[in-house]
C-alpha cells in the first residue's frame, strides 16, 4: 500500500499545447533531456531530421510540418515520474486535443513571444481553458525579437479569459537578451546560449546588487528596477488555489533552444502541478490512490506502426496499479480480459510494460472492440467513467470512392478512422457504402482522410465539399423521417448506429422544421 500511495504521488501528467513553430518539440526535447531519457540534445535540428523523431509518428506530420496525432512521453526528473501528453499544434484538431486534455491533470501552453497567440491557435487555448484545469504558460524565444511582455500578458488574459502570474520577467530580447528576473527568488539570471548543454552556467544578482548594471548595463538594470516594481504593485498575489483551478495562468519567460530558463520552469512548474487528480464516474469521484485499478480510453490510433498495421487504444489510468497479466473488465463490452501487450513510450522507445500506477498513460493492442471514452477496471469494482463530449462536426463533404472493386478497403478505413474519433460518417437512408458523407471539425480532417484511405488502405477517394453546417439528431419525429417537411437545402441522413439525423446548411432550416413539424424534437448530441 505504502509503494502504491509512493508511486502514484510521484505521478505528474500533463499536456503540452501551441502553435506549430511556437517550439514544442524543442521544449518536449529539453525537458526530456533533464530526465535524462534522451543523450545530448541538440537534437532538434531541422524539419527533415531529428525534428520529428521523438513525438510525431504519422508520415502526413514530416510532409506538413504539422502535428496530426497526439503521443505520450514518460521520464523521470527530481523523483517525480513524468507523462507528457503531445498535442497535435492545429485548431482543425482541437477535439483530438480536448481527449488530451481528459486525460491530463495540467497543460503547458507554449507561445512564441514574437507572436503571442496566434489566431490558428485560439480555439485550441480555448478548449484548455475550457477543461479547468492549471496551465500553464510558457513564451519561448526570447532569443529572438520579442512583443513587449506586457503586452503578451494582456493578450494571453483577454483572448483566453484567464488572469496571469509572471513568475519570472524578461531583460530586452533578441541580441538584446539578457536574461530573466526570478520573481520569487528576487533574482536577476543573466542569459548564456547554452544550446545542447545540460547545465546553464547562470550569473545571478539581486535587483538592488551595486554588480547589476555590471551584468546587464546600466539601461536594462534602471528599467528592470521599475518593472519589478510595476509588477510586485500591479499585478494580484500569487494564488495556488486560482492556480489548480485554471482561473491563474503562471507565466515563463525563456528559450528553448538555448536551454534558458527551460529547468527552473519544468522544477516550478512540478512544484505547483497536481499529481493525479480524481475522476468523476457514476458512483462519484474515483480516488487514484484506491487500490483498485480502473482507466478510460481517450485516444484510439490505427497503424501507428505501418509495418504492423496495429490499432492501439491509449488508457488512462485513474486509480490503483495496472499488472500486465491481470484480469480487468471491459466495462461498455462488459466482458472479463487481459490487456494485449500493454505499452508505454519512453523518450523515442515504445516499452512493453509490467506495471504503471494512476497518472500514467498506457497503449494496449486493440481488436476493434475499444471506443473513445471507455472505462476498463478491476472486475470486482464496476464503474463508468464520464463519457467524453463530441464536438458537432462543421464541415461536411460527400466521398466517394474512386476504383468500385476496393469496397471493402473502403468501408473498413472510414469506419476505423471514424472510429478513432477523427471524422463522423453519415450516409444516406436507402444508399450502401460506396458514398458517405463526412463530417468534420476542421477541415484539414478532410486531408488527412484523404492521405490514409490512399496509404494506410490503398484507396483512393473523390471529396466533394457540401454546404452544410449543422447538424441535429432527430430525437422525436411525428411521421417516417424521410416525410418530414423540410426544405430542399436539408438533407436527412443516418448514423452508423442507424439513428435518424438531418443536416442543415443554417438556423434559419432549423426553425422552418421546427414550425413546420409539430412533435418534431432535435438534438446536438446523440446519446
Ligand atoms: P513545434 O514543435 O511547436 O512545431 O516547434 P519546434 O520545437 O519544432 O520549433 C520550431 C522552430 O523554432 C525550430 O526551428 C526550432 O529550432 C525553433 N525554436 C524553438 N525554440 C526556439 C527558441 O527558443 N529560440 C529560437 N531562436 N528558435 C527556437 P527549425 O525546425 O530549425 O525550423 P526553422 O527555424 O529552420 O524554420
């Protein structure tokens, strides 16, 4: 008991959210590099190289220079034991990041503070902001020509609705760099590049050291004196409480490149992010530190290794101890299993793993018999996890496939990518499977779709874009659905589990059924 209270205390989990470019993978490769789980760094190089080796997998990430799919990363530093949880960097993906986010108990936000946030990104900070929980925030590039800083916290705050706490200030930027001021040990650290190096060799000095103007000039020290003194004035207490409960955002100043300021934020930021929080399922909130183990899926990837044509159903674990031959349940299929070959990845290396506690992610092979949102535990202790929301796709395009002969290839890849939880299928009532009609959150889902039928599946597809924009499943309906009156813009259609839904190309169709059907009850979501 006392080694599972231990282990779990350890735990942190957390995702890391930004703008592609904004310096993820770079900050991901330092951290990494302080948990001593990859050699050298400077291992961030170029695009083509060692860029994507670490927490991209998909061959569309390496042609884009995007981040499609999310990984999960485990480390130990200081005697915690790390996950980190990738995001893909794209609004189009911000329902793949809001599954993240179920299953991490903080967030890093990484901004390039030459950008702030950026209009892409804003509704993928949004859907942080939305889960509660603490961020994290992290302006990287100092290094580089820089927005004023307060300007950046202003942004930060009303875009995001959050209040910030600089934990630490940036002297000039760019050339001009001189290093950050460490707002709680009321020191000036004085910037040396130290790209690839571990230790940063840092001169430190007090505000109100006669050395100071020696270290940064006398310019930067006279402005920095006022600053610190704006700041102690202004800005609100730090709050640990606003902190936890996402309504405080503690705010770094650094460079990932040059490894400044990257180790005093990760050692900050392990002190003030909560080990693994409870979840709420149907019988109220799960303690982690109970010892009966359970876990819900918030992620399910299909051949995430081409030469094995896999399909893995990422877990995470929310209370007790997972052994790799124990017998769990399999809640919504209500069938008693052993998990299939449960991994984890530890810096570039997918482990086969024989134990993992609450707090930690872990990928099993999956048959097909998996869905997002599925809870699995001990077969003694029968619970559900919350499911996890769907967005409403936006986006809507008819597909087709190109050669009739590859049906089944056909059918097979949209189901399982659907499956994944990255586009919705709808067909029309009456037609087979050769033609669905796609739903998506953003568009480059579509592109994506696109890329693995003809990759993963050898199919080859035709998109033609429709000009719906919503959607409502019919939840009470007077007569047959297909009698429905509704204008020719809407189209009535069905869900794989066969439900009737229609679409709708604005509100205004959606009240004109409304009036005209009497009975006639419409729903966001289905149930
Ligand atoms: P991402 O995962 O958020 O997409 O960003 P990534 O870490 O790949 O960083 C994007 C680019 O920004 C990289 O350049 C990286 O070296 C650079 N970068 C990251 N952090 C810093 C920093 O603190 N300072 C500076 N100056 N640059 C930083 P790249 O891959 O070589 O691309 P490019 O610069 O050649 O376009």
């Amino acid at each position: 008991m006392a080694k599972l209270t231990d282990e779990i205390s350890k735990r942190r989990t957390f995702a890391i959210i930004s703008h592609p470019d904004a310096g993820k993978t770079t900050l991901t490769e330092k951290f990494l590099l302080y948990g001593g789980a990859i050699a050298l760094a400077g291992s961030v190089k170029g695009k083509k190289t060692a860029r994507h080796a670490v927490s991209d997998w998909m061959e569309i990430e390496k042609q884009r220079g995007i981040s499609v799919t999310s990984s999960v990363l485990q480390f130990s530093y200081g005697g915690y034991c790390i996950n980190i949880l990738d995001t893909p960097g794209h609004q189009d993906f911000s329902e793949d990041t809001y599954r993240t986010l179920m299953a991490a108990d903080s967030a890093v936000m990484v901004i390039d503070a030459s950008k702030g946030v950026e209009n892409q990104t804003r509704k993928l900070f949004k859907v942080c902001v939305m889960r509660h929980i603490p961020i994290f925030t992290f302006i990287n590039k100092m290094d580089r020509e820089a927005r004023d800083p307060y300007e950046l916290l202003e942004e930060i705050e009303g875009e995001l609705g959050i209040a910030t706490y600089p934990m630490n200030w940036p002297v000039g930027c760019g050339k001009e760099f001189k290093g950050v001021y460490d707002r709680g040990a009321g020191q000036m650290i004085s910037f040396t590049a130290n790209n690839g190096q571990r230790e940063v060799a840092a001169t430190a000095a007090a505000v109100d050291d006669p050395g100071l103007g020696a270290l940064i000039g006398e310019d930067f020290a006279e402005t920095l004196r006022g600053d610190v003194e704006l700041l102690d004035g202004a800005s609100a207490e730090f709050d640990l409480e606003a902190v936890q409960a996402g309504r405080l955002s503690p705010v770094f100043f650094g460079s990932a490149l040059t490894n400044f300021g990257v180790e005093p934020f990760l050692k900050d930021f392990l002190r003030l992010t909560p080990p693994p929080l409870p979840r709420v399922c149907d019988e109220g909130e799960i303690d982690p530190f109970s010892p009966d183990f359970s876990a819900f899926v918030f992620k399910i990837q299909a051949n995430m290794n081409k030469a094995h044509r896999d399909r893995i159903a990422f877990m995470r674990i929310c209370s007790g101890k997972f052994e790799k031959s124990m017998e769990v349940l399999h809640v919504q299929g209500d069938k008693k299993m052993r998990l299939l070959q449960p991994q984890q990845m530890m810096a570039q290396e997918r482990e086969v793993i024989d134990e993992a506690y609450a707090g930690d992610i872990i990928g099993v092979f999956d048959p097909g018999i998996f869905s997002i949102g599925d809870t699995i535990c001990s077969p003694n202790r029968k619970i559900r996890f919350d499911g996890i929301p769907t967005f409403a796709p936006e986006h809507f395009a008819r597909v087709r496939q190109l050669d009739t002969l590859k049906r089944k290839q056909f059918v097979k890849g949209t189901s399982q990518i659907a499956q994944e939880g990255a586009i919705q299928i709808f067909r029309e009532p009456g037609k087979g499977m050769e033609e669905v009609i796609v739903g998506v959150v953003g568009t480059l889902q579509f592109d994506v779709l696109e890329y693995r039928l003809k990759n993963e599946y050898g199919v080859e597809i035709r998109l033609e874009m429709l000009s719906y924009q919503h959607l409502r499943w019919i939840e009470e309906t007077p007569v047959e659905p297909k009698k429905l009156k509704i204008t020719s813009d809407t189209k009535v259609v069905q869900d794989f589990k066969d439900n009737y839904l229609l679409l709708f190309t604005d509100t205004w169709n959606i009240n004109w059924a409304l009036d005209k059907n009497e009975g006639l009850r419409l729903a966001e979501f289905s149930r």
